[in-house]
C-alpha cells in the first residue's frame, strides 16, 4: 500500500513561503508542510557539502513525515544539492520519491520575458558561485548575456527584520547599482533567491520602471501544477484536504508571528531540530 502525504515545501527560512503562497493560490485543494530552517539561515555563504547536508537533512525529515514530492523553494539548496541528492540518494533510497528545484523553471521564464536579451541574476554568494544560472540558460538560450551579481546581505537584512531600515535600504541600493553599472541594456531581472521577493517594494522603487522584475513564485506554483499533469502517479501519493503545517528549525513562536504577516495568515509553527 503506498503511503500518502502533504507535498514538501523546503526553504533555509523564511523565503520559500513566497513559493508557497502562490503555490497554494494555484493548487489549493493539496496538502502542504512548509519546512524552515531558520536556526541555520542563511544558507547563501556556506560551502557546498554544508548545503548539500543540511538540506539532505530536511528533505529526509519531510519524507519521514509522509512527503512523496518535496520542492526545494530555495535557490541555494536547488544549485548546491538537488543533483546530488536526486543522483546519489533517491536512486538509490528513495526511487519511488521526487525532490524538484526551482532552476530550470526560472531560465526559462527569464528568456521568455527579455527583449534586449541582456538580463541580470541576482542571488546568494553560493548560488552565483554554483554558476547554475549561466550553465542552464547556455542550454538552451545561448543568445542570452547574462549579468549575475550577488547580494550577500539581503537574506541577513531580510531575517533579521531589518530590510526597511536606512542601513537596509543603503545595501539594497549598492547592489541594484551594482548590476546596472554593469550592462545598462538589461531589461529584465531575475529575483533568484526565494527571500528577494520580500524585498520587492524597496526593489521596485529603486529600479527604473522599464526593468522588469521576475519574482520565482508564480514561476515555481505554473511550473508544479504542469508537473502534476503529466506525474498522475506522483498525485496519487499527495493527500488533499487543503491543509498547511509549518516547521521550523528556530524558536517556533518567532517564525509563527513572522509567516502569520506574510502569509497573512494566523499561522502556528511547529520547532523541529535537524540532524
Ligand atoms: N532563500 C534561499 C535562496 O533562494 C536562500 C537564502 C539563504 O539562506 O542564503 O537562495
């Protein structure tokens, strides 16, 4: 008898809930357990066998608690660890398991949007050093100039409440300037961490208003809902009675008060230590 159970949203924090929400707007009726790992956040400048076991960690945790799908909300843990652990552990543990990224999706919406066919990435230090951007994009949209730049302290900005400050506002500033000086033809910009969106309003208003600006949730929530078309054998594994648990690797109190705002939503979080 196969077992079924929620689908497994996974993020270093607080980012992947802007996956999630606009995941539950498009697939309302399935079952969802949100997994932050906000006690070791941020993920973004650490090596790749710390990423890759950290978020092997949190993947295994979400299968124990019945998760045959598990998204990787998270653009550190899609670069650094989602091959390996689709390559070396669901072959062989876990064949009859999936574990998605949120990559692929967004290279493909980034060359559907660009005019200029100049764009810019904007990511974590780990993410831009993965080189996942370019190598995916030069696949198949070989025409593109890609333009990446890391933004190291938006996710720390972003975590610890202080984004909409004037120190805040100041690095958010230098790093937008940043990547224009470098190729002012970009016309489209890619949010590629999952945390950025949060930042959007301060994004917006200090970008010049003909650069689009492309937020990975809407892209991730299209592109989970074609995969479930074609997998019925994946659906069959997901329960649906429209629930979400929330879990959190810090104090669960702290991330509840936080996802309640975001998810405007009246939200009770679970702790859970991974290992
Ligand atoms: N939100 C994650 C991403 O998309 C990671 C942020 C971090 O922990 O550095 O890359």
């Amino acid at each position: 008898m196969s077992v079924k159970g929620p689908i497994g949203v996974f993020d270093s924090g607080y980012g992947g809930l802007t996956v999630l929400k606009e995941i539950r707007e498009k697939l309302p009726e399935y079952d969802f357990l949100y997994l932050g790992d906000n006690a070791r956040a941020p993920y973004g400048s650490r090596s790749f066998e710390v990423v890759y076991d950290y978020t092997w960690q949190a993947v295994q945790a979400l299968f124990e608690r019945g998760c045959s799908l598990v998204i990787l909300a998270c653009n550190t843990a899609s670069a650094k660890a989602l091959r390996s652990i689709q390559r070396l552990k669901l072959s062989e543990f876990h064949p009859e398991k999936r574990v998605l990224g949120v990559i692929r999706p967004s290279t493909e919406e980034l060359d559907k949007h660009t005019k200029t066919k100049h764009v810019g990435v904007l990511a974590t230090e780990g993410t831009i050093r993965s080189n996942s951007y370019e190598i995916e994009l030069a696949k198949f949209a070989p025409d593109l100039v890609v333009n990446q730049h890391a933004c190291p302290m938006w996710v720390p900005l972003i975590e610890n409440n202080q984004f909409d400050t004037p120190g805040g506002i100041y690095f958010i500033q230098n790093d937008l300037t940043q990547i224009l000086n470098k190729d002012p033809k970009i016309d489209t910009i890619l949010l590629a961490c999952t945390h950025y969106p949060i930042l959007i309003e301060q994004i917006r208003k200090l970008l010049p208003a003909q650069i689009e600006i492309l937020a990975q949730g809407k892209i991730v929530a299209e592109s989970l809902t074609d995969y479930l078309k074609r997998h019925p054998e994946i659906v069959e594994k997901c329960t649906r009675n429209s629930t979400v648990t929330y879990m959190t690797t810090e104090n669960a109190l702290i991330f509840s008060e936080k996802a309640s705002s975001m998810m405007n939503d009246d939200i009770v979080a679970e702790h859970l230590t991974l290992h």
